[in-house]
C-alpha cells in the first residue's frame, strides 16, 4: 500500500492448554524457530521470541495488511500442528483458547525484548496466570478470571 505508513509494536502471549508443561529444552528452539518463519511468512518482523514450558512471548513489528486475530490463529494452528507432526509430545498438543496482545511504543521496545530475554529470571519469582493478570492491570484490559484460561475438565 503506498503512502502507508506505520509503527506496530505488538507483544503476543499464549498458553498450553491448561497450562500444562509440554514446550520441552530439547526442541524449544526449532519451535521458536518455526514460529518465527510464520510471522516472516507473513511479512511481519520478529523482534524477540522466548518460551517457558507453558506458555510463550512473541514481540513483532507488525504490518497492518493482516489483522491480529487471523495472524495468531494461524501462528497457534500452524505451530500446534507442527508439534504434533513432530510426535514431541506423548499426548496431543493444544493451544489454549485466546491470546493477549499488548501494544508497545517504541520508546518501550528494548524493555519488552529484556522481559521477553529473562523470562526463566522472572518465573523465579511470579508464575504464568499472575504475570498475565498483572499484564491485563497494567495495560488496564478488563477481564473476567473465569474466561482467562481453561482448567482441565
């Protein structure tokens, strides 16, 4: 689109489904790596990804030519069927229902790729519905606690 101009700095998270443990050391990495080609598939920047076993961190330069619910469905389709193609887990790996998006100025970008660098640091101290909470305060979204994340049934 000429004469389109924008700055798009937009901070992903998302969980396993139920929060459970299954992003594993020994592939973490091609699976950051993967997702990453998603995003660059879809002509997006990566800026900084990381995970924990439960959940994941993805800051992007985002192009307005997509819009974020259709470029995190197909980041969590496309990656949970990765997984499972790749037999890395015994059982079926699923991406909990929703996502948070959090927009960043670019004054604030190297703080968010810090975060997103020291994210085995910060769980030292804060586990993963906490620090989404406190994301969710911070950025002032109103939530209902019920809805955030599925327990297992």
């Amino acid at each position: 689109m000429p004469n389109t101009y924008t700055q798009l700095h937009i901070q992903f998270v998302f969980a396993v489904k139920f929060r459970a443990s299954l992003i594993k050391a020994e592939w973490k990495e091609r699976l950051l790596k993967y997702i990453t080609g998603i995003f660059q598939t879809n002509n997006h920047k990566m800026i900084q990804i990381n995970c924990m076993p439960d959940h994941i961190h993805i800051l992007i330069g985002m192009r307005p030519h997509q819009s974020i619910s259709s470029l995190i469905q197909n980041v969590k389709t496309e990656s949970s069927k990765w997984i499972n193609e790749q037999g890395f887990c015994k059982v079926k790996f699923a991406r909990q229902e929703g996502y948070g998006a959090f927009s960043y100025s670019k004054s604030h970008i190297q703080q968010v790729i810090q975060y997103i660098q020291n994210q085995e640091q910060h769980h030292k101290k804060q586990n993963f519905l906490e620090e989404y909470t406190s994301l969710l305060e911070t950025f002032k979204i109103e939530y209902e606690e019920k809805y955030i994340f599925k327990e297992p049934e």
